[in-house]
C-alpha cells in the first residue's frame, strides 16, 4: 500500500495516509491563548488536514487530547462536545502531560477514516 505524507519537514509529517487510514500529527493551537480559543483552533486544524486528506471530522475513529491541567477538562470539553454536536463521537481518551511549552495547554491527536 501507498503511503502519502502531508506537510513533511525534517522531523514530523502534520499528516499520513495509509490505506484508508490517516494519522494527524499532535495539534496545538496558539501558545498562550485560552483553553477555549486553542482547543478551537485545533478542532480546525483537524478538519483542514483532514479535508486535506480526503477525510472529514464525521470519520474520526479516535482522538487522544493531552491537557496540560486536568482543571481545564470541563473548558475543553465545552469546544469540543459543540464542535462533535452529538453525532459520530469517535472513541476518546483525554489525559495530563506536560506539552512541549508550557504556553500549550491543550494537544489533540487523531486516527480517521477515509
């Protein structure tokens, strides 16, 4: 099978295509800004790579969200139950990490579907 790479650099692709699987890299929103408006910007991303990939948000199969304070869960929570709206939730697991800057407070990473 073909294996397509999205946005490469030398580390990390932000996605990868295998079969009909595609496997976004972790998402962080702005440094800085509020659990609310990176847990946004994320959601987006996601969907533009995605889409990107010939996928949608209705095909996710699984997301990891690694919070930098389990405090922020019911904020996150709040974007994230809107943006999903009841239908097609995929399987999630949320935990507590340290992520790459302290200005990160939220990371999102996704298994979908084509």
């Amino acid at each position: 099978m073909t294996i397509t790479r999205t946005q490469s650099g030398a580390r990390m692709s932000q996605a990868v295509v295998h079969g009909d699987t595609v496997y976004l890299a972790g998402q962080v929103g702005a440094p800085g800004e509020s659990v609310t408006n990176q847990t946004e910007a994320i959601l987006g991303q996601i969907e533009a790579l995605l889409a990107e990939a010939g996928s949608e948000k209705a095909k996710i199969l699984s997301a990891t969200i690694w919070l930098a304070d389990m405090a922020d869960f019911a904020e996150m929570n709040a974007v994230w139950d809107k943006w999903v709206g009841g239908k097609d939730a995929p399987a999630r697991a949320t935990g507590e990490a340290r992520l790459a800057t302290p200005a990160y407070k939220v990371e999102i990473i996704v298994i979908a579907a084509r």
